[in-house]
C-alpha cells in the first residue's frame, strides 16, 4: 500500500514539475470541496478523450479545474478506467470524488412509473417524454400486453428493450394468476381474463371495488346480459388515444364497434386498456355478489344493486349529486366574480 502511495506522488510530482506548480497546491485541489452548489447528472459520451470529460465537468460545475482533474485522473492510473453513462454528483464533491464516480460504473437510475389502466397508445407517449430512454418503438404493442409498475433504467437503455420487459412482466402475471383461478368462471382462455381486467381496470381505481366490480360483469354474462361499460365506448371512440374530454351520448352508446359493450353481447373484441396484477386477480377471483347494476357515488367510488329498481334509484341519486355539486361550482365562480 505505501509503494502504490509512492508511486501515485512521484508520479504526480513529474507530472506537475513537467506542467509547472506545486504538488501540494495541486493535490489540495484535487481532494478539497467542488463548486458544485448541488445534486446533478452527467452523461458521459462512450469514446470521449480525458480532456474533453474534464473540460465538460468544468463547464457543467463540477470540478473548479480541468486540468487538476486531468492530472489527478492520469497520476492515479484511472484516466483509461472512465465508464460511459449518467452518473449522478453530489453536491460539493471533490475532483477525486467525481473520478471514483466515473471509473466505478454505478450509472445512475431513473424511473418510469406506469400506472394502471394506460393504453400502450399512452404508455409509448410516457415513456417517449423520459430522457435518457433511446430509439424508436418499432411497433405498438396490442393493449393487454404491458405490465403497468415501476421501471428501472439507465440513460441509453432503450424503449424496446424496457417494453419487453413491460411484456415479460404481464406474462409472467398471466401465468401465474391462470393456473390459481376459481375454475368455476366461464373464461375459455387467459386472454379473455386480460380483456375483463382491462374494463374493471378502467371503471374503478379503488382496491376495494375491483372484485364487486369484476363480480357484476361475471353475473350479467351468465344471464346474458350486455356489459354496458362506458369504458368501452371511450375506448371505440377514440381508438385507446387517450380520454374523451366529454361527457357520453345516447349516440354514443349506439356506436356500432367490436368494443362498445351497450351494442356487442360478451366481452368487447380486445382489451381496452393495460390492466395491473390487483385487476387480473379480481376477475379470477371475484367477490361472490348477485349484484348486477353499479353506478358512480360522486365521492370517488360506485353504489352497486341487485335490481334495475334500485338501480334506477342509485342513478337518480347520483344524478341529484352532479347537480348539486355543478351548482356549487357555478356559485363559486359567481362569488369569485363578485369580488374582485
């Protein structure tokens, strides 16, 4: 350890003599506190020249002096040990400190959060505004196919590579939630699960009411009876593009389309949105309910009902609720108004 310390000072000493200074002045700026007021990434080009690294720390605030850190880098031995990628330097740090971050290959890590219920039309639009994530995606993925979480990457990773991994997910889900199911369900095959997931998915963000919900469509397909979920005419109008950005009509709902539930019997032709795992294990595992009816509380969640009696009730209900609170809305506006 001492001769490895002996070699390090003379040869930062020869390299100093032959550039002018002191040994000491420039080891003390080598180790001493950066001006780096705080946090920040770099990326570091594959194929770049010590110079040129040192010369964009220096212009990004990193270290006080390149060429210090040039010294510090050759005189070390770890000029040739530099890893591409981003790297994330704390505040304050010292020139050596930047040096140990670049040579140990410790890229930094972002983040993509996926949350539930997004189309792949939507998810590609995600993941196209994180930086660091390269390429192009070569062909959208069909929804039902993408695992919504969070992922993990490093800047160059690329959107192809983390939609597979977004698929091996969702599959690796399908597989094991397939094989534990409640067999007496009517489900021919996985994907028919993955399509009611992606509805219940779409109709409730709440925990709690993702088995009743998924309950009330398995109860109406053993009678018979159409879905009638909302959901699936967003979806057939606008494509899976996106939200509506408009209440529905009774024209809407007549909408010939594979995917409007209030016009096909069954489940709609495809999944409408990405489903999560809390969905797909409340479809093959639903509450055991008779109900058959659901409808929007207005505080978030839905009232559910047995009969279309009650039903009609629960929606007349609701509908006294979005009067109520649309007035309370114009009221306020008006008191706005008024005082200014």
């Amino acid at each position: 350890m001492r001769h490895r310390v002996f070699i390090y000072f003379l040869v930062l000493f020869l390299v100093v003599g032959v550039m002018g200074g002191s040994v000491l002045s420039t080891y003390r700026q080598f180790v001493e506190e950066g001006p780096l007021a705080e946090r920040t990434e770099i990326v570091i080009e594959a194929g770049r020249s010590l110079r040129k690294i040192a010369k964009q720390l220096y212009r990004a605030g990193i270290i006080s002096s390149p060429s210090v850190f040039e010294i510090g880098a050759r005189a070390s031995g770890a000029a040739l040990n530099i890893k591409a990628g981003e790297y994330s330097i704390p505040e304050r740090a010292s020139a050596k400190t930047v040096l140990s971050i670049l040579t140990s290959g410790n890229t930094y890590i972002r983040r993509l959060v996926v949350p539930e219920g997004l189309t792949s039309h939507q998810i590609i639009s995600l993941m196209n505004g994180k930086y660091g994530l390269m390429g192009e995606v070569e062909k959208e993925p069909k929804n039902g196919t993408l695992m919504p979480d969070t992922y993990y990457y490093s800047y160059g990773d690329t959107k192809m590579d983390l939609l597979q991994r977004m698929q091996n997910g969702m599959q690796r889900a399908i597989d094991e939630l397939w094989q534990g199911r409640d067999k007496t369900l009517s489900f021919k095959n996985p994907q028919e699960a993955v399509i009611m997931a992606s509805m219940v998915e779409k109709e409730t963000a709440k925990d709690v009411e993702r088995g009743h919900i998924a309950s009330v469509f398995h109860n109406r397909l053993k009678k018979g009876m159409k879905l009638q979920s909302d959901p699936t005419v967003i979806f057939a109008l606008t494509s899976g593009s996106g939200d509506l950005k408009r209440s529905l009509t009774y024209r809407d709902l007549r909408t010939e389309n594979g995917y409007n539930t209030y016009v096909v019997a069954g489940l709609p032709m495809g999944p409408i949105s990405n489903p999560g795992y809390a969905a797909l294990k409340a479809v093959l595992h639903p509450d055991k309910t008779e109900d058959l009816y659901f409808v929007a509380d207005g505080k978030g969640g839905h009232v559910f009902s047995k009969t279309y009696k009650d039903h009609e009730r629960n929606v007349a209900a609701y509908r006294r609720i979005q009067k109520m609170q649309k007035q309370a809305k114009t009221d306020t506006a008006d008191l706005e108004f008024g005082e200014k």
